[in-house]
C-alpha cells in the first residue's frame, strides 16, 4: 500500500483518506480501526508558525510512505522517534545518511523528499514539531547570530538534515504534548511554552556538536554563497556544467573555489555534480513514472547508454532494476 504526501499542507487529510478513514470537517485528529490497521493522528496548530503532529499506529498492512519535499524551505521539522524509523528509510537530497531503529531525534528542513517502509505489526509513535523559519529566527534569534553553525539550513536554501541521540531531559515535555489533554483555554500557551523549550534544547545541542560545529566552520557568507551555487547546479542539471562557469559565477579563482567546495561538500566539484544528478536521476525514479529515457536528460546525460553505466557503477543496479526493486523489496 502506497502513502504518499504531495502537499504537506492537507498532511491529515491526505493520511486520513489513505487509511480509508473519514476526517471530520475541521477536525485536527482521527482514529482508525479497520483492515488497514489502528491507531490516531493529530495535526495542533499552536500558532502561527508551530504545529504539533502526534502519530501512534500499528499497521495489518505493510505501508511505502513518501513524503515529497516542498519547493521553497519554510519549516524545520523535529522528529522523535520513540522506537526509531523504520530501516531503510531515506532522504533523497541526502543519500549519504541511512536511518535506523534507534531511538533518535532528526531534524530536518521541508525541502527534504523522505521515503520509508512501515513493516506490518510493529507498533510505531512518533511527536513532529513543524517550526517555521520565520518563528525559529524571531523567536532564537540572539542565539542563531551567536552560533552560526546552527544556522545552515535556515538562512540558506539548502536542504538541512541532523540526527541527535533521544535522551531522558524530551522525555517529560514529549509526554505532556503526547498523553496530557488540556483544556482549550490553556492549551495553547502549555503547548508554546513546550515547544519553546523542547528547540532551544535541540539548537543548544546543534551548538555543541563537535560534527556539526567542524562541518560549518565557515563564516555565513561563504556558506551563502556556497549554498546558492548549489542551488545554480541543481537548477541546471539538464545542462552542461562547467568548472569555469562556476568560477566565474562566484568569482573565486579555480583553486580556491575548489578547496572550499571540497572542504564544504565533502566532493569535488566534478564529483559533486555528478553525485547530485546521479542522487536527482533516483529521486525521479522513485517519485515519477517518468522513460528512462526523459529521465536520463533531466539530468544532464543525453546517452541513455552513458546514464545507465554511471546509474549503476554509484549503485550497483540499473536504472530500470531499482525503479523495480526499491518498489517491492529494496527499501
């Protein structure tokens, strides 16, 4: 059975209608109890700005849930996973990462495309905070100007992803926005005050992060100017790149520009491109039922032959054998 969420703004009717449940006309949560399997969602718009999402489920059917990532960044989504993603669950812009059981905490900004299986008879509860920018940068906004490794991903375009351990000081909040029913006259404040600490915990645990602090390490307009130049190339895939071009478009000489790329993207400039048109070639397999054949322009290889050599030499299949695999058993 097939998830999917195109527009991350009708996220509960979307859920609702898929597991063939009926929503109640402004309602902001729903039981089901059927073939499908049980358990309860809710959608709690705090303010403007922070919504709370509870999802507690176990499934009689196994579920491939997609969630597309939205064109413009516009929230920080915090996600806590009481007994872990399930395994196999991907970012598409971040193909490095791989998820797993473990009881974590991932952060990660809308612009983010995440693809999982749901196994059948296996209870799952998550607590989503969806922050948006505007609210995260108003409200923190001493703090993100002092530490501005905490602030990639929010006044960049790029797309963001974090993982931090669950630990013991969520617990007490989580349970109060989780199991605790307020009354409407206070449920509002009870549940800002919460989100308010339940952030500034995560960004001060962003700020002492020996991997991220040593990963943006860069003043903030370089990771600016960087993180434009990637948004140039991924806007431009079906095109021919060339390192000269993005020289001049950032105006670095070739050996600068090469050793910030390298020390940021943790690539070549060469390799990076081919690693985001490869990454974007997997994204469109997935998500579309586009030809090959259209894909391998899309993404800049006009030989169907070169695309499906450079496809599986980075993932060990072909185009058309993932397409199919991820589909029924690889994921």
């Amino acid at each position: 059975m097939l998830v999917e969420i195109t527009n991350r703004d009708t996220w509960l009717e979307t859920i609702a209608k898929s597991l063939k449940t009926d929503l109640q006309e402004g309602a902001d949560s729903f039981t089901f109890d059927n073939e499908v399997g049980k358990g309860t969602f809710s959608c709690y718009n705090v303010e403007e700005g922070i919504q709370v999402r509870s999802i507690n489920f176990t499934l009689n059917q196994e579920i491939l849930f997609k969630e597309q990532a939205r064109k413009n960044k516009q929230t920080l989504i915090i996600s806590f996973s009481f007994q872990g993603f399930p395994e196999g669950t991907v970012f598409v812009e971040h193909p490095q990462e791989v998820l797993n059981e473990e009881r974590q905490v991932l952060i990660y900004s809308d612009n983010s495309t995440m693809i999982g299986r749901f196994p059948v008879d296996k209870p799952r509860m998550f607590i989503e905070l969806h922050v948006g920018l505007d609210w995260l940068k108003r409200n923190y906004k001493d703090f993100i100007d002092q530490y501005p490794n905490v602030d990639v991903g929010l006044k960049t375009s790029r797309s963001y992803l974090a993982k931090q351990s669950y630990t013991l000081k969520h617990q007490k909040s989580l349970e109060e926005l989780m199991f605790t029913e307020y009354p409407d006259e206070i449920k509002t404040p009870v549940y800002k005050g919460l989100v308010l600490i339940i952030v500034a915990d995560i960004l001060n645990q962003l700020q002492v992060s020996s991997s991220n602090v040593k990963k943006f390490t860069f003043s903030r307009e370089v990771q600016i100017e960087l993180d434009d130049l990637e948004e140039f190339i991924k806007s431009n895939l079906d095109k021919e790149i060339s390192i000269e071009m993005l020289c001049k478009r950032i105006g670095y000489s070739k050996t600068k520009l090469h050793t910030l790329f390298k020390s940021y993207f943790k690539y070549s400039m060469y390799d990076y491109i081919k690693h985001l048109r490869l990454s974007k070639a997997k994204s469109l397999l997935l998500t579309t039922d586009l030809p090959i054949s259209e894909i391998s322009i899309q993404v800049g290889y006009q030989s169907i032959p070169h695309f499906t050599n450079r496809f599986k030499k980075e993932f060990g299949v072909t185009p058309v054998q993932f397409r199919k695999g991820y589909n029924t058993e690889m994921l």
